[in-house]
C-alpha cells in the first residue's frame, strides 16, 4: 500500500463503520483501501486524544501566553476598545502575573482576528440630558438676557489648536485674552 495521506473523513468514517458494526471489518477494510493495521492505529489515536490525527509538534519558541491570558486580552479589548498597548501590558502583568513585550500583545490579539480601528468620539456636548439641562436652565432668563458666542468648531473632546502665527505682541484677530474677555462682558454684554 505504500505510504499515503489518508483523508481525516474516510478515517472517521471507518471508526464509525466498526464501532457501531456496520459492516464487517474485511468489508470496512476494503471500502476504505487500508490495512488492518492502519485501522488499529487510528483507532487506538481516536480512544485517547478523540481525534484521528495526531497533533503537529509546534516548531519554535513556545508560546508564553496561555488561553485563559490570551482570552483575558480580549475581554479587555472588547470592553475597552481605545486601550493602548502598554495599557494592556501594564493589567496582564499587574492581574495576570505575566510580563511580556507590547508587540506579544499586538500578534496575539491580530491572530485571534482583532485589528486596529480609527476611533470616533462624539463630543460631550452632544448629550441629550445634557442639552434638556441646559434649555430647562435657560428657560428661567428672558431672551434679552441670553448672549451666545459660536464655538461651533470646538467642543471638549477636538484638541486645541498648539500654535498659530502672528506678530510678536499682537494676538491673532478673532482671540481674545482674559483682560479683554472680562472687559466684552462687562460693556457689552452687561449693560
């Protein structure tokens, strides 16, 4: 017969024919075109690991982090979606005992199918009981005595801008300092 692959189906199938007796053992032997011997093989891999090939010997360095560590990750990333890699590596080793590279981190999680994402933030301001607050508190005043500035553009969670350019002791026209802020509020808007 030679020494041929032999299908991981036709072997189950052949366990099955004689465990339940199907078919004789000549009669599954011939079917499936292996020897006697073969069969008792596979048998006896079926009966103590519950599957009819063996395992792969893994090659190289053994894996330090176990299934629970590598289950416990993923936990963590699906609750905490915006967690860094360090952050992650800093509660594996402080709950977990484990001390390993954040690049360990980083093949472990993509080989367990999770990859990185852009991020969107919805800024605070958008909260509904937030903004319901806000209309109930300004309800109280008459319309006289509301004044608004636009800070459509900025809200708590778009970074500020770091710099801008304009003459050494002039400010940049539409910003204003706190001296002129007060004085706005004091002559223009209290009356």
């Amino acid at each position: 017969m030679g020494n041929r692959k032999i299908s991981r189906d036709v072997k189950i199938a052949a366990i099955n024919l004689y465990e339940q007796n199907i078919l004789s053992l000549k009669q599954i032997l011939d079917c499936v075109d292996f020897s006697r011997r073969t069969l008792y093989r596979v048998l006896r891999l079926w009966r103590t690991t519950g599957d009819v090939v063996r395992s792969r010997k893994r090659t190289g360095r053994p894996r330090i982090l176990h299934y629970d560590d590598i289950n416990y990750l993923l936990r963590l990333a699906r609750h905490h979606p915006d967690y860094f890699l360090d952050e992650l590596l800093d509660l594996l080793c402080h709950n977990r005992f484990i001390s390993v590279h954040f690049t360990t981190i980083h093949r472990e999680l993509e080989r367990m199918g999770m990859s990185t994402k852009i991020l969107t933030e919805i800024a605070l301001e958008r909260s509904e009981p937030t903004r319901m607050d806000f209309i109930r508190e300004a309800s109280h005043y008459p319309p006289h005595y509301l004044g608004f500035l636009d800070e459509t553009s900025k809200n708590d969670k778009t970074p500020g801008r770091r710099r801008g350019r304009a003459r050494k002791g002039r400010l940049v026209e539409g910003s204003m300092h706190r001296d002129q802020y007060l004085e706005f509020l004091e002559h223009q808007v209290v009356r």
